[in-house]
C-alpha cells in the first residue's frame, strides 16, 4: 500500500504551509490582518502535522510530531541582508509575492489532502479518510483566505 508516501508527503507539505504562513506573518507585521490571520491558520498547520504523525505510526511511518517552528536565524538575517542591498521589493509588490506563494503552496496540499482521502477510499481506510475530511476543509479555507487577499491588494499594488 502506498499510502505511507501520501502521510510523509503530507506531514512535509504541512510543515512547509506553516513555514510560509509564519513567514509571510513575519514580513508583513505592520498588515494587521495579515500578520493575525496567517498566525491563527498556522496552527491548523500545526494540529495537522500532528494528527499525521499518530495515524502515520498505524502505517509503519515515523514522523516528528512536533510542527516545524519559526525561521531559523540565518533566515531571517538572509531577508535582512537583501533588505538592506536593495533587492526588497516595494511592501505592496512584496505581499502579492507572497500571497501568491501561500496559494501555491496551499494549493499542493489541498491536492495532497484529496490525494489521501481518494486513497483512504479505496483501501477503505476508515479512519485515515475521517482525518482527510476533517483536515481538508480547513487547507482549503487556507486557500481561499489567500486567493481573497490576493484580490484586495492586487489593484492597489499593481496599479499604484
């Protein structure tokens, strides 16, 4: 069964969701909204990555349950040194870049969610199906909160 690749694709996909969440929070801490909303939606990230690791264990994957954390300090002085060269883009540009990336990313892991339950389906996996449509629905409101915010600020940063 193939559905140990699907949990430890997953498990990394969440984890890589909270670290562009926490990041774009992080870059954009003046954007209210911004900054609170991709805090609150990183712990779904978190309980997600969570819950993969239990039920990875019932499909012979060991995985850390414990969500990758914040930016490593070599990050964040990476971000400030092309700050200061120049290379940071206007704040407006900037959050589309990285609204935009968010999408991305959590697109891939709505599509890793639908991949699992499709999965869990078929091997009539009961439980794992149960966590796919409990865990999904909450990646994609994850998706909608970007495409949204995309929308809002697009004009005004394009145009402007």
């Amino acid at each position: 069964m193939k559905l140990d690749l699907v949990i430890k694709e997953l498990h990394r996909s969440e984890n890589e969701l909270a670290h562009v969440l926490l990041r774009l929070s992080e870059r954009h801490k003046a954007d209210h909204e911004t900054y609170h909303v991709a805090r609150d939606l990183v712990r779904w990230c978190h309980d997600h990555v969570r819950e993969l690791a239990r039920i990875g264990a019932d499909y012979g994957v060991k995985l850390d349950a414990e969500p990758a954390g914040e930016s490593t300090v070599a990050e964040r002085v990476r971000e400030k040194a092309a700050e200061w060269l120049g290379r940071r883009k206007e704040p407006g540009l900037l959050l589309l870049a990285d609204l935009r990336h968010l999408y991305r990313v959590a697109s891939g892991v709505s599509l890793d969610w639908e991949l699992l339950a499709q999965g869990a389906q078929g091997a009539r996996q009961k439980e794992l199906l149960e966590l796919a449509e409990r865990c999904h629905p909450q990646t994609l409101r994850q998706v909608r909160w970007a495409n949204a915010r995309l929308k809002e600020s697009a004009t005004q940063a394009l145009v402007s």
